[in-house]
C-alpha cells in the first residue's frame, strides 16, 4: 500500500519503520527533518511536506503530540488532498477532539479511524503495542492488516472517541500507579527499611504492577534521562482526562492533586522519564543514587520501558 506517515519522533519513528520494512511503499514527514531521515535506508521516500506526504498515499497515519499539531498539518493548509484518502490517526487526544477531527476529515471527502495505542519504544520495534481503534467497522476492517504490522492484536472498541476515552483511562492509570508507588518507596527509603524486602514482598501480593519493576532502577539511581514517555506528555494526558471527566460528575480531586506533581516533575531542567514523579513525590533522594540498602533484587526479566 501507499502509506504517508506524518510525524516521527520517540514513538512515530519505529512504528513507520515495521510498515516500511513489511515492503509498504512509504511517504514519510516530520517537523524535524533529521528524525525521519533514518527511515530512507529502508525505502521510505523522504517528503518536502505533509501535504506532499499525503498526496502521494491513500493512507495516511499521524503520530503527534495533540489535537492542534493535527490540524495545523493535516487540516490547515486546506484538507482538499484528504478527498478519498483515510486518515489513521494514532496520538493520544481527548474524545471530543477526535469526534471534532473525524467530522473535519469526513467533510473533506475522507474517512476517519482513531487508534492509539499503549506500548513504548521496545514494544513499537517489535511490533507488540496494543492498538485500541475506534470509528466505522469498515474503515477498521480496510485497515486492519497494517494495524497488525504494529500490534499483534488491534481491538475495534466502536464509535469515534471510544478508542480516545481507553487511552486516557489507561494513562490515568500509569500516572496513579507511578505516584503511589512512589509515595510507597519514598517512605521506605526514608525510615530505613529495605528496599529489597520491600520489592520482594510486593511482588508476591496481589497489589504487584510490572511497571513498578520497570521504573524502580531509575528511581533508585535518580536517573530520568532518555525518556520512554516523558513527564510533559503524561501531564497532557492527564489534563486530557480530567477534560473528559469533569463533565461526567467524577470526583476528580485526588488527579488535580497528582497533576500538581506532575508540574513540578515537567518542570525539571531537561525532558525526563515521568518516574521523575519520584524526585518530586521525594525530594530528599531527587539528585542521590540508590545507596547500600537499594542493591539489585533477583526480578522478573522486564524490559524498562514507559506506558
């Protein structure tokens, strides 16, 4: 197929090289031109602009940061080239900005198909994400094969936005889980208790998350850098969430609480791993390495990684 994809970067760079080296004939772009250069080696032809991208494709995949990158290079110059082209669109936004995007799209002359997925770099490279995808059934189905370039199993959830809403539910979840865990660490680092039996004990109850295995070595070592998933992001979808949420009568207090934090770890020096939430959450270990009581503990073999 001829595929344009738009938008390169931590996530969009080796999603668009499994399409590439499955033998798709690719139009690639990205703001930053050097991002997309490595995708050349594999046969995938190096586009002036978005707009010459999708031009040159019938399918046309984004992967970028909101709502308003979306627009701003897909819709705005005029979205006449998405005529009888379907746009795949693949980034974390609120529901009601991809219902807004699909009407846009569709009025265009195109189809519409939401799929974000959950996964990080590794599972991006290996072709593991899990692809939640949401619109008409026939543009999913039509689909569907280069879907499963990217995850093994794409799940079709419905009408625009249902794909959006699991997306947002589930970093929710990340952000939850990082924090208390490491609210959990935080006090037992400082009352001097062992880490190791800390670990060894959690990961034997039912209150076990894999993520906390995946985050713990950066947190110890206070080493944020080389991001998976940085804190911004996190914090845009969590504000993405409460916008979704807050109209439902969900008592959202303890997330408001949270994305506080979240400021403060995305406010750090440079781009960071959202287990920075640690230096926040933890102050007195932000900058200190793990210490004598922190030793490695025999672990499941987890491949660290973001959400």
């Amino acid at each position: 197929m001829k595929i344009a994809w738009i938008g390169t970067g931590l996530m969009g760079a080796p999603m668009a090289a499994r399409l590439a080296a499955a033998g798709h004939e690719l139009h690639a772009w990205n703001r930053t031109g050097a991002r997309v250069e490595p995708l050349q080696a594999l046969g995938a032809t190096v586009s002036p602009s978005a707009q010459a991208a999708i031009g040159a494709a019938g399918i046309v995949f984004t992967m970028l940061s909101d709502a308003a990158a979306i627009r701003a290079t897909v819709l705005d110059p005029p979205a006449v080239a998405l005529a009888g082209r379907t746009l795949v669109q693949m980034g974390t936004i609120g529901p009601q900005d991809s219902r807004d995007l699909a009407a846009a799209v569709e009025q265009s002359g195109g189809r519409y198909l939401e799929a974000p997925v959950l996964g990080s770099t590794p599972q991006a490279a290996a072709g593991e994400l899990i692809v939640m995808a949401a619109g008409a059934q026939r543009v999913f189905d039509d689909v569907r094969p280069l879907l499963e370039v990217l995850g093994p199993e794409p799940r079709w959830l419905g009408a625009v936005g249902s794909a959006s809403a699991m997306k947002l539910a589930l970093n929710q979840l990340i952000a939850g889980l990082t924090a208390s865990f490491a609210l959990s660490l935080g006090l037992v680092r400082g009352l001097d208790v062992s880490v190791d039996e800390f670990m060894a004990i959690l990961r034997r109850s039912a209150l076990y998350a894999p993520t906390f295995d995946k985050k713990l070595a950066r947190m110890l070592a206070a080493d944020y850098a080389r991001p998976n998933f940085s804190t911004a992001h996190l914090t845009k979808d969590v504000r993405l969430f409460l916008d979704a949420a807050r109209p439902l009568g969900l008592q959202v207090q303890a997330l408001e609480a949270l994305t506080g934090l979240l400021d403060g770890a995305a406010s750090r020096p440079q781009p960071e791993d959202y287990a920075a939430l640690y230096a926040v959450i933890d102050p007195r270990h932000a900058g200190r390495g793990p210490g004598p009581q922190a030793a490695a503990v025999p672990a499941p073999r987890l491949e660290e990684s973001g959400p």
